[in-house]
DNA sequence: TGATTTAAGTTCTATATCGTACTAATTGAT
DNA sequence: ATCAATTAGTACGATATAGAACTTAAATCA
C-alpha cells in the first residue's frame, strides 16, 4: 500500500515500513511491465531462485523460502509448468513429494526479464551512487533478518 | 515475494528490490497481524491519510495518492463504509463525485491499531537505533521520489 | 445551445493470494 | 508390525486486486 506524502510527524519506524511498502508496490510494477503478459514477479522469484540457490527443490521448501503459504506456491507452479518454465520429478526420497527443475526456457525466461530491467536499472544506477546502495542493502538486511528471527515476526505462522 | 537468502551474487540493484520485497511481506504481516479481522492494511492506509493528510478527499484522489486503480480504492472504502469507519458526502463541486469523511470511529480504529503495533515498533526500536532508522527512511525517500517521477516508473499509468 | 469528449464512480469479470479441509505417504510409538 | 500422528501436496472457497466497459455529469467546442 503506497502513499505519496508521507508526513513528518509519523513516526520514525512507521515512516519507515510506509516507504518500503510504496518503493516495493512501485518496483513490483516496473518489473511486471517488462515481462511477458500474464507472468508476474512471484513468476521470475521462483525462477531466480531456482537459479541462485539450486533447483531440484520440493515445493513446500520454496514456499518456505519465500515464506508463502504452500497453496500459493502450488498456484505458483501451476503458471511455470503451463508455460514450461519448470518440470516436475518425482522425489527419490519421498514419494507423497516432488522436485522442481527449471527448464531451459526458464533459464531463458529470467535472463530476457533481467536484461530487460538492466537500462532501468542502469538508469537508477546513474542517479544513486552504488555506495549508497550498498549502505541501504546492508541496513535492510540487518532489518530483515530481524524480522525475520524475532519474536514479532513469528505472530503469523504459516504452515 | 520474498526470499530469505539473496545470493551475494546478485547484482546490487536487484537485491536492493528483493530485500525491500521481503520486507515489505513481513511488514504487512506483522501490521495485519495486530488488525481486528477482515480489516487489512489497505484499510488502515486510507485511514491514515484521511487524517495525516486531509479527508473530504474524493475517491479518485485517494486512489492516485496510493497509486492504485481507482476501482480497487472503491472496493477498499465499501470495506471501511461497512464498518462505519468512514461516511460519504456529496462532492458541492462535482455531481459525479463524492468526498470520503472518517468517522469517529474510523479515528479510534486508527488509533488503537497504532496503539496495538508500539510494542513491536519499540522493540524493533530498541534493537535499531533511531540513527540507523533516520538514515534508511532518508535514503529511501529519495529512491521513492526517484522511481516516483522518473521516467521509468511511468510505465504503468494509472487512470 | 446542442453535440461531442472527457472524467468520476460503479459493475462485471478474471485471477492472485491464502485459509480450510482433504488425500496419500511417512514417521513414530508401542 | 500395527496403528496413530504427522507431513507433502492439492482442491475448494473466500476475498483483494485490477482491467474493461458502463452510467452519469462535466467540460469543450461548434
């Protein structure tokens, strides 16, 4: 949920959550405008982290990745597989599972939206010095593993 | 969508975007975790402007302040009207239109959900200083007003 | 003024998300 | 070894988001 004013009176830490949310609603559909109709960014995350993690991954672990109810993922899924993106394999280890593989197109898939995003990332990159990048990635990290660890962020549990 | 473990390898502007993503989906969470049920962040978002910024606002105002659709801002005020958080009144300058009001309630409700959410914001406050906080709500400023008026965020247009 | 175009809001429809409940397989306890 | 409890995945239902098309009013223009 984005707003475009935000006032100086919130406070500090809402100011900050009420930013990220509108930073993430805008990228979200910077990134969905370069991909194909009907792809979204839930589409290219699975993809990418088949990718940078491994694949060969069972679905509940993707959903716990990404900290998605499995539901989710399964939907999720179901929109690689119909456009081939990924295959399904049968778990060696435990036959009420499977495993997720990406495909060759789906390799092809996530490197056309990457470089796709790389003039607007380019672009961005001329006007915010990778040093102020890298202090804000480093700072948002630190902030996410602590809501991720900490206690209030456990108030919804899924699965 | 959200990932736990962004691979160093991706490139720096990239995982700036999925740590804000991730961040974003826990934030949500977290705040809607503290709502009554049914209510949702959208809902307090609308509150939140309406006495942060002004009410009386039309809808198709509220809607480009959130930069949403202005038929998802329709559906998001019949939620808050149906709890009797905001009321409607006839826009005197445009018979087309109309200017949202919150209510009493709609104060209280806003009140109580900041209430509910202190002592997560001080606990987060407690293990990031405000220094830290005031530096990433100022950097992240800039990069919203950034991917707000520059170019590349025009891709989508909204109404 | 009357006709056309634009704009505000809603309705209708499609679909992404996510909770509940189910099936089938595994694990654990005895 | 058997049966209970747990776990992986899916099916189904509810609802939030959002595009297309519609209604009504306003603005523009001849």
């Amino acid at each position: 949920m984005a707003e475009t004013s935000p006032d100086d009176a919130l406070p500090l830490y809402f100011r900050l959550f009420n930013e990220i949310g509108i930073i993430e609603q805008l990228s979200r559909a910077l990134l969905e405008a370069q991909l194909p109709a009907g792809m979204l960014v839930s589409h290219f995350s699975v993809l990418n982290h088949l990718i940078r993690v491994k694949d060969g991954r069972t679905p509940l672990e993707l959903a716990r990745a990404f900290q998605m109810p499995k539901t989710t993922m399964t939907h999720t899924l179901g929109g690689l597989h119909k456009h081939q993106l990924v295959e399904t394999r049968p778990n060696p280890e435990d036959k009420r599972s499977k495993c997720i593989w990406i495909t060759d197109a789906g390799r092809a898939f996530r490197e056309d939206a990457i470089a796709a995003m790389a003039p607007d990332m380019g672009e961005l990159a001329a006007h915010m010095e990778a040093g102020i990048a890298q202090d804000l990635v480093s700072k948002l990290t630190d902030l996410r593993i602590y809501l991720d660890e900490s206690r209030i962020a456990k108030t919804r549990l899924r699965e």
